[in-house]
C-alpha cells in the first residue's frame, strides 16, 4: 500500500507519486512537517478498524 499525502487543491495531473515528481511548483514538507504527517497517518491506522 502506498499513501500520498497532498495538498489542499493539488491539480488531479499531479495525484499519481510519479506524475507528483514533474510538478515543479509543488509545495513539498520539511524535517519536522513530515515527522508529523507521518504521526497523524500512523495514529488513524492504529485507531481505524478494518473491515
């Protein structure tokens, strides 16, 4: 399984990981951004069930 966290409004060309890499404009996180997107999306899997 792959996540691929976006932006608010991010254009549906750039949706897929590959095609997100030819966006020149993207807003990309740092260090500690990405620390805690990584939290939030951790934490909804452990308290989500799966059905």
């Amino acid at each position: 399984m792959h996540i691929v966290p976006r932006y608010p409004n991010t254009p549906r060309k750039y949706w897929s990981p590959m095609e997100l890499n030819e966006w020149a404009e993207a807003p990309k996180g740092i260090g500690n951004e990405i620390t805690e997107v990584c939290l939030r999306i951790k934490e909804y899997l452990e308290v989500t069930p799966y059905d």
